[in-house]
C-alpha cells in the first residue's frame, strides 16, 4: 500500500500498476495470505469513472437575495464556444413577478423620497465596483455570451458611462420656477418618479443594455424590475449584487428571469408604470402596443438593417478598416453593425472588395479563452448560427456573387460550438432577403449604387432606420446626407455612430416604436412624470370667489 501510495503522489496513477508487485506482495504477507494480494491490487489500481459535474441552478434576484425558482420551468444556458450546458436559469412565472413587484412597491416610496444627491452617491459607489470588477464580468459575460474579453469589457464600460452620466441626478431632475406669475402667485414645476418600472434586455449586450435602463430609472426615484434575456443572465445577477454592495436599498432592484410567460406578466400588471425593451422588431411592436394598451409609458426598440455609404473619394484603407470592425465585430450581433456597404459607382466598388477580402481572409475566430488577439467568437445558440446559413444560402440562391465563402469554416476542438466564418457578398440587389433581412451574424453584404442618390435612397427607403453612416472627404456631401437622411444616428467617417451617455440612443422608422430615445437626457424625461404647481398665499380672499377661467393681466 506504501509503495502505490508513492507511485500515485508521484503523478503516475495507474501507470505501470504491476511495476510494484513484487514489493506489494512481500510486504503484504505480513497481513494477509498472498493469494489476496491480486485482488487488493485489482481494487486499489481500478480506476474510478468521472462524475458528471452537478448542473448550476441560477436563481432570481428578490429583495436583496438569491431566490430559486419556484415555476419548476428551466431554460438551458449554453456555452457558445463548445455547445454544452453550462448552467440551468429558471424561468418565472405570474405568481413570482408579483411577488417582485410586490417588493418594488414597498421599498419605491422611501427611495423616491431621499434625497437625489445621496441617490447619486449610490451610483457613484457602483461605478466604483464596477471598475473593480471589470475583469470578473466580462470573463463571466464572455462565457454565456461567445463575444471576446475586451469586447466583453467594452460591453461593461458602456454601460458604465451612462451609470456616470446620471450621478448628475440632482442637476437633471430640477424643476422650473416662475417668480409672480400672477398678483402673489408662484408657479413651478417638478419631476417626479414614475413608482416601479421595468425593462426587458436582450442577450447581446447583457451588461450594457440594462444599465442604460436600470441607472436613470434608480437616479429618478424609481424602483426598477429588470427581465434579463435567459441566454446569458449572469451579469445582470451580478450587477444587482454590485449596486446592493453600493448601497442600494433592498428592493429597487429585481431581476426575474423568465421568458414570454414572465413578458406578459409585466405587461398586464397594473403596478408598473413603463417599460422599456430593446430586441428584435417584431417583438417591440407586440411590448409596444400591449404595453400601451394597458396604460402604460412604453419604448421600445427593434431591428436595423444599418448602411454604409462609401463615395468616390473616400479614404478606401479606412473604409475597409472601418467596415471590418462595424461588420464583422462581436459576430455582427450587434444592432449598430454595419451589414450593408453601399459603394458609390463600379470602380468605388472594384476598389472596396480588393480591399476588403485579404482583410476578412485574415479575420482570427475563436473562443474569448484563446487571448485578445480572437476578433470574434461564436454565435450566441445553435438557432442563430442555422437562421444565418439560411441567408447566406438565400443570398446564393438569389444571384448575389459570394467573394469570401465561411460556410466550410471549422474551428479544431470546437465542432460542436456556434461558429460562423465571416462572409462577403458582392452585387446583391435591394430585392433580395439578404438585404432586406436583419442577419445578425459576420455577413457583409454589398450593394453597388451607381450615384449618391441612389446610395442615399437605399438608405431612406430600407423599413429600418436605427444607424447609417458615410465616407467622403466631401464636406458638402455629408452635410447633405446628415440633413436628409432618415435615420436616427448617422456618421461621417466613423462606422458605428453610437453616441455617447450624455446624447441620447434610438432610432428611426421600425427600429424604434415610442416618443423618447435610451440614456442622455431623454431617459429623465422618460423615467418621470412632470407636475406644475400654482400657489397663491394670500392674506385673504377679499373680493369671494372666481367663476371664469382666470388669465392673465
């Protein structure tokens, strides 16, 4: 037993097993007859099979802790990369979004009624442990999601900007003020928190988007229930955690996983005031209108098809770059990527593809765990990856001329994971699905215009209007597409047009259904109800009452 003890500390378990016999049985005949010393061996030198790994059961975020779910439905979370599950999130039913709302409403008004500025100190802690643990969320945001680490961290940080921006609480939500605006009359008015609201966020960016919603929302007065998408809903559990170690009360936040079931439960409940939503078009337009009809202040924001207008006279090595990375980026899911290069006469477009096929040639694909030279991982499910071979194989069937074919593509090791390789169509038409279609994968798709109208009328009459953008050194020509496109965030030589936390987010035409843009000063207004008060303090009414409606002087 000694020396096999020594053999398996020694790194060689099992190795050479009978190398150590003839030790084994002299020692062993001081305990027992030699005919045994085989089958004590046999026992000690089998080799037990591997356990499977107990499955993670996630839970919901209630008041301030950790809660199971009680529905008994489950949704599998799946890692990208290899295919597997990785984590069961239970998925809520009525009975357990009433009982967050419950708890929303009961901690709201405490929360509405202090004061704005220790609200904001609240933020200002969170944007601190955000930072300090920027490593952790993103290495946790990469594993459900597929996107690489420092896409993964810019998914956080953005996010995290508009958390700063709304420190600034105290300056946004100050009312207006009339001195006299009558004989010993004052008015004013005054911003006021909604009560409890929701938002339901999509798997693309499970960090980013939830901030944008969560961070005004709580700086308002608000409490917030947040509905994170069930693919990848581990951040967002981890951001409650973070504004809890802030300082937030118990109850501000809720996060309740779940799917439709849990949809339609916040938007039939009488409680919630607003709700925000950002995924595809179909599915805002249903929260948009049932949201709506059941009183409430709805936004809502969908799909894009986002084009890119390449002139003549662009900068052709800095289109391409710039295309590269607004296409093919976090496998083109993403609601601001660029999926359509317009370039402007046959000649500007002979000059972009020669540019841009060595460049996707080039493009590494793989797993956020192979380092942060990967510029892109696998899609998000296996639904995903077979809706984009779907298009791609329409695109051929339809005409379009494929110049970088990824259907072949295979990552060693990884078989079973949602890998896409990057695609490049040439000479696809405005008819086709392609085209048309929002993809949501690492598939550019080139439609050739002959002049800048042509160029800016594909733009305008696409249904989706959310981001566009064109290259030129013509001043005069960006000016002119800035002023008439129709779209509602458009760049001049910069690709993905997001603005920054102290602009506001949204888009146009079918990319957005409600008044108000995310983040900036819109979600202030979006998160509050105005009031306006007329107060008279008169030393008494000398001369009775008032019967017509009073004007002013």
């Amino acid at each position: 037993l000694h020396v096999l003890r020594l053999e398996t500390t020694a790194g060689r378990p099992n190795s050479d097993p009978f190398r150590c016999l003839p030790e084994l049985c002299k020692n062993a005949r001081r305990f027992c007859h030699p005919s045994s010393v085989p089958l004590l061996f046999a026992r000690l030198s089998y080799r037990q099979p591997k356990r499977r790994p107990i499955m993670q059961e996630m839970t919901h975020y209630l008041n301030g802790e950790h809660v199971k779910g009680t529905s008994g439905r489950f949704a599998d979370v799946m890692n990208p990369a290899t295919g597997e599950v990785q984590a069961k999130v239970p998925l809520a039913n009525g009975e357990e979004l009433n009982k967050a709302v419950e708890y929303a409403a009961a901690a709201q008004p405490a929360w509405a009624a202090t004061n704005p500025q220790r609200r904001a100190r609240v933020l200002m802690k969170f944007v601190s442990l955000l930072n300090r643990d920027m490593d952790k969320l993103a290495e946790a945001l990469s594993r459900e999601h597929g996107k690489t680490l420092p896409d993964a961290a810019g998914d956080v940080q953005r996010g995290l900007e508009v958390v700063e921006y709304c420190i600034g609480a105290p300056e946004l939500l100050k009312g207006d003020f009339t001195d006299s605006a009558g004989p010993g009359i004052d008015m004013y008015s005054m911003r006021q928190a909604l009560g409890v609201t929701a938002g339901i966020t999509p798997f693309n960016f499970p960090a980013m988007i939830p901030m944008w919603m969560f961070a005004p929302a709580i700086a308002c007065g608000n409490a917030f229930i947040l509905k994170p998408s069930e693919r990848d809903p581990s951040v967002p559990l981890m951001l409650a955690e973070l504004l809890e170690e802030a300082g937030l009360p118990k109850g501000i936040l809720q996060v309740v996983n779940g799917d439709k079931e849990a949809v339609d439960a916040i938007l039939h409940h009488d409680v919630i005031q607003s709700v925000g939503f950002v995924g595809s078009t179909p599915i805002a337009e249903y929260i948009y209108a049932t949201g709506c009809a059941n009183g409430k202040r709805v936004q809502c924001f969908g799909g894009a098809k986002n084009h890119m207008i390449i002139m003549p006279d662009a900068d052709m090595d800095q289109a391409a770059d710039a295309l590269i990375g607004a296409g093919y980026g976090a496998a083109g899911e993403r609601c601001m990527a660029i999926s359509v290069a317009v370039p402007v006469g046959d000649e500007t477009a002979d000059r972009l593809i020669e540019k841009l096929v060595p460049r996707i040639e080039k493009l590494k694909v793989g797993p956020y765990t192979s380092g942060n030279d990967v510029d892109y991982g696998p899609v998000v499910t296996a639904a995903a990856k077979a809706n984009i071979e779907r298009l791609v194989q329409s695109g051929i069937d339809q005409g379009a001329e494929l110049v970088v074919d990824g259907r072949d593509f295979k990552l060693q090791g990884y078989e079973n994971g949602y890998f896409v390789g990057p695609h490049l169509f040439d000479r696809a038409t405005k008819d086709m699905d392609i085209y048309q279609q929002e993809i949501f994968g690492p598939v550019l798709t080139c439609v050739r215009a002959k002049d800048y109208e042509e160029a800016i009328g594909l733009a305008m009459d696409h249904e989706y209007g959310n981001g566009t953008a064109i290259f030129t050194r013509d001043g005069d020509a960006a000016r002119d597409f800035a002023n008439r496109i129709n779209v509602g965030m458009v760049g001049v030589n910069v690709p993905i047009p997001v603005p920054l936390a102290y602009h506001t987010f949204g888009g146009w035409k079918k990319s957005v259904f409600g008044d108000l843009n995310q983040h900036g000063p819109d979600a202030f207004k979006f998160y509050t109800r105005t009031k306006t008060v007329t107060a008279r303090w008169p030393s008494g009414i000398k001369e009775g009452g008032e019967f017509s409606i009073p004007v002013m002087e």
